[in-house]
C-alpha cells in the first residue's frame, strides 16, 4: 500500500505492507533507529513516538494507519543543535544509563509537559508509567523531567532537581 | 514479533466498512489496536482481512444526548477517563478507563474495543455493567440494541457477531457510580486482579437502586445480582454494604491464575465490593 | 595531582549527547548491505525426544536462502562455557529437546517478517518424555533430565570448596555443639529464592558478516563479554582471534543476560560464511525467556543458633540451585559467587551445602549479584529472623556479631580474605540519618491504630572486583575460548600527535558510564580536558585482551589498568615536557592542557607540543622512544569487598496484602568514588531490580516447563509508579588492592535490597504471626500468609 | 491438569458398554473434535478445535482408544499439534464404568490435558485451565446424556459443539441436551 507520512517534519511516501509496524517503518525504511524495540506486547514503550500530537507505542501501531499523519521521534526533538530541554534534563540529572529506553521515555516526557507545564511528582510517574526502564529505578528520570519542566517555565531548573551535574 | 500478512482496508464511511465486513469469517475490525496488533505479533490472530474504522468520521465524539450520553467506536480511553460528560455522569467508566493500561495505551485503545474483545483483565467491561450501558450494533444486515447485562458472554467473546461493529455505547445518566481495583502490581496500576464497578442510586436516605459489577474474578464481567439486592431499599449503612460485599461471588465461578487463589480472589472480590460502595454511599 | 582534579566529582556523561539524540548504535541499528534476518524455531516440550524435522516447505517459502538443523551445525561441536559443569548445549536441538523454547531450526530468509512466516511452516515431530521442573524432584532425581546422570552436578561447601587449594576444618560439629548446648536458640528458615529473568529492555541482537576472501568475520553482538564471544567463535570455527572481530556497540543494559557466549552468536556466523551474506538475529522479549539465561532460583533452609544476649554460634545453609538444563558460561558458578560471602559482615562459623541441580527449563547464569544477593538474602532474613525470635533489636544483633575494622584484613568462613570494612560505622551512619528509634516509634504508633507498618533492615558484604588471577585456577578465566587470560584488566592510554586523547579498554559496558569515568581518571593524571579524551570500548581488535562488564569488576580492575597506564604516559611525558622546558622531569606538573615547571606557570607546554616532539623521535632526548603510549595488563591481588546498610518503610493493606513501600534509605560502602552521580545511579538501579524481586517479579514454569511469564504482561517489572525516590548516602573504606581505592557498585543495590523489603513486609505482620513470605509479596502471598497465621 | 467427573446411569452395564464401545460416537461428545480417519486397530485420527475469542486453535493429531473388556475400563490417549501455531496438546481419558447396585452404572471419568507451546502461556491467565475443565465437563455431560438415551437415535443425535467462546456454547449445548436429560435426575458424584 502507498503511505504518506510526515516524519519529523520531511514528508515520505512509500509502498508498505500492511503488516509493516510503523517502528519497522521508521527504522527499517528510513533508517530512523533512535526508536527503539523492547518487547513484543506494547509494554515496555521503547518504541514510544507522538503521532498528530499524542505519544503512542509505534511497535502497536500499523504503518498504514499512520497515512497521513505527522510523526515525531527522537531525532526530531531537538531544535537543530540546540537541544529540547528534556534531553537537557536527561542529561543533566543523569536519566540515563544504557540509553535504551531513553528515546521513548524522552518522548513521553516531552509529550507529558507539553500538557501539563508543572507537573508534580506523581503525575510526572503517571506520565511515563508506559514506559519501562530496567536501570534507573526512575529515581533520575523523575529528576531530569523536573528539570526540564522548569527550565521550559523559565525557571531555574537546577533548584528544581537536587541531582544535577556540576 | 511480526505480523502474518493480511489484507487492509480503511473506509471512510460506516455503510463501507459494514460492507466490508458483510459475509466475514475471519476478518476483524481495528480500532485503536491495542489487543488486536499484539495478538497480531503474537501470531494468535491471523486475519485474512483487518477493516481499520479509525478514517470513519463522527465516531469519536462523546455527546450529551438528553437522558443519557454516548460513546462512539473510536472514542480512545484517554478520552473516555478525561472526558467531562462521562466524568460527571458515569465516573465509573472514567476511573476504569483511567486504569486501564498506560498512558501510552490509552492514547491509542478505544473503549468501544474494549467493549467489544471482553479480556478477561480488562476493565471497562465491568463498568459498562454497572452503569446499564447499551451496546450499539451495526452491520449490513441492520442495527441493534444491546443491554451490557446481554452484551458480555464470556472470555474475550461478546455478543458481536463477526460481521458486526460496535459503533457506540449510550449510558443513562443518574445515581452515581465508581470503580475501584486491586492491581497486578498491587495498587490500582496494571491489569485488575479482581475490581468491582458499582453504580447506586440514592433516594429519600434509601438505597432506591444498584448495580454492582466485577471483572477480573471470573472468565467474563458479571453483575453481582444478590449484592444489588442486598442493598436496595436499605439505608447504606456499614451493615447493609457488608451484607452487600458478602454477595459479590454467589453463583460464580472464580478464576484462579498467577495473581490469585479461588479464595483470596473471592475475599477480593468482596472487598473492593465495600470499598466502592463505601465511596459512593460516604 | 593536578589542579583541573575531576576525580570524586559529579560529571555528565560523555555517552549522554548520542543517547539522548537517539544517535546511540546498538546491534539492531547497525544495518550492512544485503543482510538476511535469521528467525528460530524452538520445542513446545520442555523434555521430547525429536523424531523428524519437516523443513521442505519452509524452504520453499517466499525469501527464504536456508533452513539449518542440528545435521548441519553438529560438526561445530557444543556452545562452548567457560565453567563448563554439565551438559553443554547443543547449537540447535540435537535428537532431544530439554527445555520448553529449546532452538530446533534456523530459518534466514530476506527479512524478519519473511523469515518468521517460514519459520511457521518448519514442521518437529515430537515424542514427549517426563519433566522435572520442581527443584526437590529434580534433586531426588524423581526424573533424570540427561539420560542416566543424576540431576546433582555437584555440591559447593564452605570449607574444603577448592580442593587442595582451601582446606578449612568442617566447622559443623562445632555448630553442632552450640545446638545442644541450653542456653541457646536455634531458628530455621526454610526460603525461595525465585528465578528471575534479568530483561535488559534492548533485546539480544547479532549481525555476522563472513567475508569468504580475507577468511575473516564481523559480529555485532549485544555482548557485555565482546572478547569472549570472539575467543569462541574463533575456537569453533578454527580460525586465529586476529581474523575475528566482535564489536558491542551500545548495549542496552546487561545485567548479566549478556554475559555468556550463546548458540545465536555462533549461529549466525556459521549462515553467514554458508550464505555469503550478513546474517542477523534480534530477539523478541517473548523470546527472551527462552533464548537467554536466567537468573537465581534457590530452595534452601539456614539456620542459626545463637544466645539469647544475641551472639551468634554458627550459620547454616543449605540449598538447592537450579542451573536449568544446560551448562552456559558461569551456570554452576553462581552459587560459589555466593559461597564467597557465605558468613556475610559476620564474624561466626558458617556452614555450607550448596547442590546445583539440573531441571527442564532454561538454563541459569549470573543475574546481577549473581549468587550474591541469594546468599545475602537467606543470611539476612535469619539474622532478622533469630533478631526477632529472641526478642532483640535486629540492629542491635547485627552489630554483636560483626567484624570489627581491627579485624581485617578477615580471613572469611570459606577461606578468603576480606580487605577493609568497618560494618558498624556503617550501620550507625544510616540509622543516623533515618532517625531509627523515631521510625520505630512512627511505625508503633502506627500500629496501635490497626495499620500496618513494617521497618526492614539489612546490611550486607559484597564481593567483587573480580578478579584475583588466582581464580583462573577454578575456571575463572577465557580459557574456553582460547584466551589464556586470567581476568585481569586492561587499558591503553594514547596521546594523539595533536595532544588529544584516545583510551582503550577491555571492558563492555552497558549504561555504567565507563566512558565517562575512565576518562575523569585520565583526565585527572593528564591535565587533559575530558573533551579531549575519547574512551573506547566493546571491540575485539582494539586491545589484545578485555574481560568485559560483570561481577562489578570494571572500575576496580581495568579502571585501575588506565590508570596505571596513565601514569606511565604521564611520566614519559614529563620527560619530553622537561627537554623541551629545559627542566627536570620531576619539576614537570600537569594542568589545563599542558605541563608547566613547578613554581613557574609560565614556563609551559601544551600537550599538543608534546606530542608533536613524542612522534618525531629525533626531537626526542636521547635514549626515549618515539611514541605516547601506555598498554598495561593489571592484576588484581585480590577481589574488593563493599558493604552497606539498608532500610525500607512499608505499610501492608490488612485486607488485601498490598504492600505499599513508603520510604527506601542506602548507605553503601564502595570506597572511593570517582564519580559520585553514576555510583548513585548503579545503586538506584541496583536497588529497584532488588524491590522488584521481592515485590513483583518471578519466571513462573507450570509443571509441564511451559514459562508462563515469558511476556511483560505476565513477568511484571516495576514501572515508574511503582517505586518511591531513593534516599542514599555513603561511607567511604578505601580498599588496599588497587591504587585507587576502589570497589564496584554495580551490583550492591541488588544485593542489599530484596531482604531489607522482605524484612520489613514480616515486621509489619509479624504481630500477627507471620515469619516467612516468600518472594514475590504479591499480595495473595502476603494475605495468606496473615490468614495462615490466623489458623 | 487433572479433571474428575463422575456421574451414575439407570441402566444395567451389560447395556451400556455396547453404547460406550463405539469409538466415533464417543468423539462426537468431545467439543469441536472430528474422527477423520479410522485405522481399524484401535487408533484414530482427528482434530480438535479450540476457539477463545478472536484466537483460533485447530489440534490435529492421533488418538488411541483401549479398552478392558473385563473390567470395563477404556484408556483414550490423544494428542495433537496446531500446526500454524506451535501449540501442542495431549489429553489422557480414563473412563470406568462400574455397576455397584444393581441396574445402576456409575460412570467415572478422569481426564488429564496438558498444553504446551504458545497457547499455554495463556495459562497465566487462568484460561485454559477454564478452557480444559469446560471441554471435559462438556464431554462427560454429552456422554451422560448419550448413556441415558431412550434409543439409539436420540443417543446418536447428541453430540457436542465446538468449544469457544465458551459459555456461549456451553449453553447451546446445553439447551439441545435439554431434551434428552429429561429423565436424567441430578445424582452426580460432586
């Protein structure tokens, strides 16, 4: 079937099986492999991308039913050299570790303050409760998002996270 | 996981989809895909045909239709557990599809889908019960009506015909309702291991009507008829919630599986009984 | 040593800017021209007998370039394991299937949809056989898994557990003595310690490329062991390790899933060379329970007798370790890993039996502590067991029996030598910092109200930094694979001609940051900016030997090789820098990219102009070589060994048996500390997987060895609302055995935690008659278990 | 897992093992299974159809069938494959027919299923466990209803329905049964 996607801003259109997932589309045909693959059941959203301004599970998603839509990964988050303050947050406060399922889980952050400018710590657990992150025990996530909430309010960010890198 | 190969349609209108699926063995119908595509991967379901009713236009709206409120086919849990019409008039399907799954999954799972698969671990299910949804069914050979009490027949089956679609749900409004659930990881997070949906109505200091439903405690929702009994007409009080609770199980056959015993899901199923009940008779 | 010093202090990461971006390569992003996707078939049964294959008509299937069984592979021998006790894995099912998963054929077709559409059409007939899943069966050899051999491969005990090498007196007659003695107690346990699966979230992956013309290959492996792993495929195949080349790129957490040499690995080598074609494999999390190793799984009874005053006479263990079917890497090693700290921070004699024990399921290797955390778990619980029993704060009876710092070094119950530890400081430090008698207090009051409180406490000893080359005798070394190598570290400290520079080390990290650490060593005995200092990793070729990421050996043993090997350059360079300065090489001082003269700031050379002169030998003072560089080979005198001290807060739901974890405090012990926010973050990491298991996780077979909890919807991991913040802070023993007064910390979280939540889930029903739950505390373990009381 | 059932017949045994001898109407009481093929030794080939839901599972196999004249006992052990899935099944029945009073045949039906491969990590979910007990439940109902018949043709016109979805067919099942179990009185063995 021929798709038309917008990815991170550049359109494609391409013939797909309709069996392709959408995470084997961006990997696979346009070679977008920041989107990762965790598990097989939508669980662990590694593959987590925002589709029309929702953040989805991309392994539960047909490429066809993605016709039309606008994509955003990883790849498209940051703003050319500049990078989004969440990636900033997962850096600053050490949010990763092995890095595997910090893509997806920077995507659901940005997804999640893009909704809710301030959120507390519960809803900030809420937020990324889709996704599974086997090495930080997401004591450090929670922090980096904290810290990417307040700098994207303007605020100091390193007040708002104790676990910041000097 | 990979898919088999199927073929893919997406109509863009209802009649188109209804005509798809006309005559269907094995063809099913996506909506938000959140069991179907897994279970796709899996290689448990391999259709000849998927029919995506996602291009349909008007399903997922949630509407305020006088006496009751209605839920279209692709209305996604996100929207079903913030909406306001089905907050204010039947919170229990709201808390329920706040917990169900993820974010994420919520973003994408419709409730009508939920509705329709009848997981056993799924929660919406039972609230549809308790709130006395009527299921709307749609297929070429005409529209139906469905009570939720007839629509629930057993595990991951519903009373859809193959070659129907659940084009939406209405709920009367009144009384009040809420759902409450023990987790697979303990909480309210995950897949329940046994949850109650209750929905009462208060009269005059009176318990005026009730229903009471669980999911996760046996193979398929069920209304726990003896413990809507035991609390219409009384007064809510502690006595008449436990006498209530202490129906929740009566003539039902209680799963066991990884999560629970026969009797520790039984005692469960008791507990959250009270425990939404108390919620909504405090 | 120089004033631009960024050892100790908190420093973002060098890895983080790729990752972040989604720019970091892990196996399934690295893509080859013309690459095939291998997908496998694997047995429903976990015990049948094979008596036919069917591959024709998945040969004949669309995109498909071979179908491999066991016929074809069987000339390459066996898996290779390094600790190789039992029954070595076949590449593919030869004859007989032992596990439920068990690979039977290899499909590799044009891509992975293709190749799994195949792989449905491989037909296996089946003759079922008896299963043994049950550890006590299996240990009674109700059911033989291969063929007349017992189940028991052998049994570890603590004195005597290295023949002719540790010969200690069997202190169990004593043990005995103090048990008829009357003014004493003695308490038992009988304990699970269920098998976990370790779930990296990236999923094992390899991609061979064979190129038939330089007889050479290419693997791409998600491997903390990349060395390893080529050692093997260079002894299988019979070709030299410098014609193999194994490359672990990002890899997307370990945890010692990825730390053996598996049948894919080799497999996808052999279909490449056969197809001329790079071949790959990834595995689906489904898969996983099946295609990787697992981890603990023990039964086992300890026992403590004891005085009433809280003086512990002896400690006894005895248990039954489930190795699954097949032997991998370190399979019957774990248990001896917990061996190691059988008598814990405790200074009483110990007892030890420890029987590993086939059965048909997966095979088990080292999952984070690896036999640490098991042995850690029963000693803990007993001691807060016997605590209880005779009425005794439990950190009261801890501190009775420990070693003092006077002690050390300690000679341990089985022989080996402890290098520094001072348990109650510890101790103290945490109860300190949480305000242990307020928490009691909080927590009794609590339950005078009906609400159930617990307080769980646990110290621990660790053992790692492995390892001491004395251990290659045991087996402990790559000798399987043809590497002669004890494990020993390695580093290589290079200045590039421009004064920037590269370090090369032999470890395969995955997410500890080593990029990042190593180069805050370097840059801290260079003077040279962390900018300028790349750390390579995870490639065969760039280093003659390299041990790999495991057993919280990294900072300890390579670590101390780079810095070593730093210092080395540093000196060479003072040489050059004092020729050039016209001043003696002892007045040479680094900092901020350059060397200057002591005393005289001004007097200065960049590091470029050093190495400019270092790699034109005739600028050179007379008698010093052209070059920059430093290779060292560091053994380690002995393993390191970190404690600490841990405590956890949680409220029981009566009705249900919910646990709710309110709080979680870690003072942990690692020596120094390099960098202090990635030692937090191991021991943040560390701990949650501890949580987990006793919380949530479990690899449930049912009696037929189906795993019934091979999908994350059923093998329930902690998300993020499942776990509070952490609150740690440490004391600091520097070891003796390295330079740099370090021990590891990838492992302690684990190893302190999953006993100080299980203690305190006890605590808040033991009022009410419960002793024992055993892990996971879902809830209906925990209300039974208050029900059971009740009876 | 294992599954017990258990009920008593009206009738001398003499009369009922002729009725409980014939192979393929026996088959016809187990849900959604099919005798394909009859090899004249005591063996059978056959599938079983299993549906839950949206998931579909065919089991092709062998079944073999022992009977003890003397003690009037049958052994029936089949097994088969879902050859599109990787599941395989296997299920063990053993019947004994004993008439302890007289003129009354206590039926005892003890079958074991077991289930490996994809289909049984369902079993985590409580599922085919509920999916067993229900076919081997619905098996001994068919073969109570069948033992209790008036004539051969209304025995020969019981026979079970496919399993799935199940309550669902159970009930239909059950409903087509109800004319038959009008002379049957509820004494079974719990």
């Amino acid at each position: 079937m021929e798709v038309s996607i917008t990815v991170n801003g550049a359109k494609h259109s391409s013939e797909v099986e309709p069996r392709l997932l959408l995470v084997h589309y961006l990997r696979e045909v346009l070679g977008l492999t920041g989107t990762h693959v965790g598990c097989d059941t939508g669980y662990c959203g590694a593959c987590t991308v925002i589709v029309d301004g929702i953040p989805i599970k991309s392994c539960s998603m047909l490429t066809v039913q993605a016709d039309g839509c606008e994509v955003r990964t990883v790849e498209g988050v940051a703003n050319g050299p500049e990078l989004h303050p969440v990636q900033e947050g997962f850096w600053e406060c050490h949010g990763l570790q092995c890095g595997f399922c910090t893509p997806g889980m920077i995507m659901s952050s940005v997804a999640l303050l893009e909704r809710n400018a301030n959120p507390s710590e519960t809803e900030i657990r809420q937020g990324i409760e889709g996704n599974l992150c086997r090495c930080t025990g997401y004591h450090n996530i929670v922090k980096s998002v904290q810290y990417a909430g307040a700098k994207m309010r303007g605020e100091d960010p390193k007040g708002a996270s104790s676990e910041v890198a000097s | 996981m990979y898919p088999p190969n199927f073929d893919y349609v997406a109509p863009t209108s209802l009649d188109e989809a209804l005509a798809a699926l006309a005559g269907a063995e094995n063809t099913k119908v996506l909506s938000g895909g959140m069991s179907l595509i897994p279970l796709m991967k899996m290689r448990f379901v391999r259709p000849t045909t998927v029919v995506d009713i996602s291009r349909i236009p008007g399903l997922d709206d949630v509407t305020d239709d006088g006496d009751h409120i209605t839920i279209g086919a692709m209305v996604r849990h996100a929207t079903t557990a913030s909406h306001p019409l089905v907050q204010e008039h039947a919170s229990a399907l709201a808390e329920a599809a706040n917990g169900t799954a993820d974010l994420l999954v919520r973003n994408r799972g419709t409730t009508c889908g939920s509705l329709a698969l009848n997981a056993v671990a799924a929660d919406q299910p039972g609230a549809a019960l308790a709130l006395n949804a009527t299921m709307h069914a749609a297929s070429v050979r005409g529209t139906r009506e469905i009570a939720a009490a007839d629509f629930f027949l057993d595990a991951m089956t519903s009373a859809l015909a193959p070659d129907e679609i659940l084009t939406k749900i209405t709920i009367p409004k009144g009384g009040v309702s809420t759902y409450r659930k023990l987790g697979r990881r303990g909480g309210s997070s995950d897949y329940p291991i046994a949850a109650a949906a209750v929905w009462v109505d208060v009269s005059d200091g009176s318990v005026s009507d009730a229903r009471i439903a669980l999911n996760g405690v046996s193979s398929t929702p069920y209304l726990a008829v003896g413990s809507a009994e035991a609390l219409v007409g009384s007064d809510g009080s502690a006595d008449a919630i436990a006498s209530a609770a202490s129906h929740a199980t009566d003539g039902v056959n209680v799963l066991e599986d990884l999560y629970a015993t026969v009797a520790f899901r039984t005692h469960l199923a008791g507990v959250y009984v009270r425990r939404a009940l108390e919620d909504v008779l405090a | 040593m120089t004033s631009t010093s960024v050892m100790g202090g908190i420093v973002r990461r060098k890895e983080d800017p790729s990752l972040i971006q989604g720019k970091g390569a892990y196996v399934d992003d690295v893509k080859r021209t013309g690459e095939l996707a291998a997908v496998f078939v694997r047995s429903p049964f976990a015990a049948a007998t094979i008596t036919s294959i069917d591959i024709e008509a998945a040969k004949a299937a669309p995109g498909v370039h071979a179908v491999y069984t066991a016929d074809d592979v069987r000339h390459l021998g066996p898996n290779p394991a390094q600790v190789a006790v039992g029954t070595l894995r076949p590449l593919l099912a030869d004859g007989a299937v032992k596990h439920v998963g068990e690979a039977v054929a290899m499909v590799v077709a044009e891509n992975r949809y293709l190749a799994q559409d195949a792989a449905d059409l491989v037909f296996v007939d089946y003759e079922p056989g008896e299963v043994v899943v049950d550890l006590k069966d299996a240990f009674a050899d109700k059911v033989k898994v291969h063929g007349d051999a017992s189940n028991i491969l052998l049994t570890w005990h603590g004195h005597g557990w290295w023949e002719g090498v540790i010969d200690l007196p069997d202190p169990s007659p004593g043990i005995q003595e103090a048990k008829e003695r009357d003014d004493t107690v003695t308490v038992s346990l009988e304990m699970v310690n269920q098998r976990l699966l370790p779930t990296a979230i990236e999923p094992r992956a390899v991609l061979a490329d064979w190129n038939s013309g330089y007889g050479s290959v290419e693997l791409w492996s998600s491997s903390q062991i990349p060395h390893a792993v080529a050692g093997a495929v260079g002894v299988t195949f019979g070709i030299p390790s410098n014609k193999v080349r194994v490359v672990a790129p990002e890899v997307g957490g370990g945890f010692g899933v990825k730390l053996n040499v598996y049948p894919d690995e080799i497999l996808v080598c052999f279909a490449s060379k056969e197809l001329g074609r790079p071949v790959r494999w990834t595995e689906t999390r489904r898969e996983a329970g099946f295609a990787s190793t697992q981890g603990r799984g023990w039964v086992g009874t300890a026992t403590i007798t004891g005085t009433a005053d809280g003086k512990i006479l002896g400690y006894e263990l005895e248990a039954i370790c489930d190795m699954g079917a097949y032997s991998h890497n370190f399979t019957v090693a774990v248990p001896l890993l917990g061996l190691f700290i059988a008598g814990g921070q405790y200074n009483f004699p110990t007892s030890y039996a420890l029987h590993c024990v086939v059965t048909n399921t997966q095979t088990t290797d080292a999952y984070r502590g690896a036999g640490r955390p098991e042995a850690a778990y029963y000693l803990e619980r007993i001691v807060d067991h016997f605590a209880r029993e005779i009425g005794m704060d439990p950190a009261d009876v801890r501190k009775a029996n420990y070693w003092k710092p006077e002690d050390f070094p300690v000679q341990t119950a089985i022989g080996l030598t402890m290098d520094s530890g001072d348990y109650e400081k510890n101790l103290d430090a945490l109860l300190d910092r949480v305000g242990y008698e307020d928490l009691k207090a909080k927590r009794d009051a609590a339950r005078a109200e009906g609400r159930l409180l617990g307080l769980g406490l646990s110290t621990y000893v660790e053992v790692c930094g492995f390892g001491p080359s004395a251990l290659a005798g045991l087996g402990f070394s790559w000798g399987a694979y043809g590497l002669p190598t004890a494990f020993n570290g390695s580093g290589v400290v290079r200045v590039q001609p421009d004064g920037t520079c590269t370090v090369t080390i032999g470890t395969g990290p995955s997410g500890q940051g080593h990029e990042t650490t190593w180069a805050q060593i370097v840059s801290d005995g260079l003077g040279i900016a962390m900018d300028n200092i790349e750390v390579h990793h995870g490639d065969s070729v760039d280093l003659p030997m390299g041990i790999g990421t495991f057993g919280s050996r990294s900072i300890a043993v390579d670590g101390t090789a780079t810095f070593e090997a730093t210092a080395r350059v540093r000196k060479k360079a003072a040489i050059i820098a004092g020729h050039l300065l016209e001043a003696a090489p002892e007045d040479i001082q680094f900092a901020d990219g350059r060397a200057h003269v002591a005393g005289s700031p001004d007097r200065a050379v960049e590091w470029g102009q050093i190495a400019e002169s270092a790699y034109q030998p005739h600028t050179l003072p007379e008698g010093v070589e052209g070059g920059l560089e430093s290779s060292v080979v560091f053994s380690p005198p002995n393993a390191t060994w970190p404690f600490g001290s841990h405590m956890a807060l949680v409220e029981v739901d009566p009705e249900t048996g919910d646990v709710d974890l309110l709080e979680y405090w870690a003072t942990d012990d690692c020596g120094n500390v390099i960098n202090p926010m990635i030692v937090d973050g191991q021991l943040h990491g560390g701990i949650a997987q501890g949580i987990a298991q006793a919380l949530y996780e479990e690899a449930i077979y049912d009696d037929m060895g189906n795993l019934l909890t091979s999908s994350m919807a059923n093998y329930t991991l902690p998300v993020s609302t499942s776990l509070p913040l952490f609150s740690l802070d440490r004391t600091v023993t520097p070891t003796d055995v390295n330079p740099l007064g370090v021990k590891g910390v990838g492992e302690a979280g684990t190893i302190g935690s999953a006993q100080t939540i299980v203690n305190a889930v006890v605590d808040a029903v033991a009022h009410l008659g419960v002793r024992h739950i055993d892990m996971p505390l879902r809830p209906k373990r925990v209300w039974q278990a208050i029900q059971d009381a009740k009876e | 897992m294992k599954i017990n059932e258990g009920f008593v017949v009206e009738r001398p045994i003499a009369e009922m093992w002729p009725l409980f001898k014939d192979v393929p109407e026996l088959a016809r009481c187990l849900p959604g299974a099919e005798l394909t093929a009859d090899h004249g030794d005591g063996s059978y080939d056959g599938k079983v159809s299993v549906k839950l839901g949206p998931i579909a599972t065919s089991f092709e196999g062998k079944a073999t069938v022992d009977f003890d004249e003397s003690a009037h006992t049958a052994k029936i052990k089949g097994r088969g494959v879902d050859r599109s899935g990787g599941s395989q099944g296997q299920v063990m029945v053993d019947i004994a027919l004993d008439e302890n009073e007289e003129h009354h045949t206590a039926v005892s039906i003890d079958a074991e299923v077991t289930l490996v491969g994809p289909i049984a990590q369902f079993g985590s979910t409580g599922l085919v466990s509920e999916v067993s007990r229900r076919l081997i439940d619905e098996f001994s109902q068919c073969v109570h209803a069948k033992l209790d018949a008036e004539t051969a043709e209304e025995a020969a016109a019981v026979t079970a329905g496919q399993v799935k979805g199940f309550s669902l067919v159970v009930a239909s099942t059950w409903s087509s049964l109800i004319g038959w179990l009008k002379r049957v009185f509820s004494r079974r063995r719990s």
